[in-house]
C-alpha cells in the first residue's frame, strides 16, 4: 500500500480532473449525439414499453431462456426472421448517484494505473523520468478507457469511436497528471 502514500495527489488529482473531462465530453462536446439515433414510431414505442410496465434493465430480442431454447429450431427461426435487437430501459436517471459512481470508478481505475506504474517507475529511481511515468501511466490509461465498452459495441452494434476518443484522451490526461506529480522521492 506504499503507492497510495506516494501517489494520493495524483490519484485524488487524476480522478477529478477525469470527472471533469467526462462531464465536459458529454455535456459541452457534441461527439456523442449520434452515439444512437431516433426510432421510427418514438412515441408509439415509449406508450407500448410504459404499457407492458417493463422493470428498468436490458433486454434481448428474440430472447432464449436456456441453452437447449437457443439451440432449438424455432428459436433460429425467429432469429433469422427477425428482427433482432435490445432494449435498455432506465428509471429516471439520479444525477448525484450516477456522478458519485463515475467518481468511485475514475478512482479505482486511476488508482490501479498508480499502482501498476509505481511498480514500473519507482518515485526516486534512477531510470524514472516525466516521460517514462507519462507513457506507463499513458499507455494504461488508454487501454484501461478505450477499450472499456469496445466488446458490448461489438456485440450489440453501437459506435464506438467516439469512447475509444475519450478513452485516449482520458488515458494521456492520466499520464500527465501522474507525470507531473510524481513524487521525486
């Protein structure tokens, strides 16, 4: 638990800067609107959801229960027939709660990079330099934020590009912030 002595400035630092880069990208920036798009029949559809009193969470269509379902001849069928897709339905979002968890998963991913570079780049070692510390710290950073979501994009057909944007940026703001206040000894 050494680098959390060494490095809770930059780790406290890291994690609200990237809390503000996030909020920024997605309340000031315009590169996630076209994340999704609009439905034919919105309204019609939103009426039908809050008819059925669909519980918040995500759903699949055609959706087999089991395996030996899944497998079966008349699930492939409706599989092939179409259409296929998901549905997420959501309770009215709680701005505080959902910036407390994104706060609590900046720190966690902020502080595991911390760690992984302390054990890279030693505060005091001869071999450690602001670059040295910017490109580990970097590096992780923009494999940890990324590729975060890139397998459920994947899957269920989303854009991705504009997270593997933010994870890059989010990932360098990491290596600077960890660079610049790495502690010297």
């Amino acid at each position: 638990m050494e680098f959390i002595i060494d490095l809770w400035i930059p780790i406290l630092v890291g994690t609200l800067v990237l809390q503000f880069a996030s909020t920024m990208a997605w309340m000031v920036l315009s590169h996630h609107f076209g994340d999704h798009a609009k439905i034919p029949g919105e309204e019609d559809l939103m009426d039908w959801v809050g008819d059925q009193k669909i519980p918040a969470g995500s759903y699949m269509f055609p959706y087999p229960e089991t395996v030996a379902q899944m497998n079966s001849k008349e699930h492939r069928e409706r599989y092939a027939k179409g259409p296929r897709g998901t549905i997420h339905v959501y309770n009215s979002v709680n701005m505080g709660v959902n910036i407390l968890k994104t706060l609590l998963y900046f720190l966690l991913t902020v502080g595991t990079i911390g760690y992984i570079t302390h054990v890279a780049c030693p505060p005091g070692a001869e071999m450690t330099s602001f670059m040295r510390v910017f490109r580990i710290a970097g590096t992780v950073g923009i494999l940890t934020y990324a590729s975060s979501g890139v397998l459920d994009r994947i899957w269920f057909v989303r854009r991705m590009w504009t997270t593997m944007i933010d994870g890059v940026v989010f990932g360098l703001i990491v290596g600077v912030v960890f660079a610049a206040l790495w502690p010297v000894a």
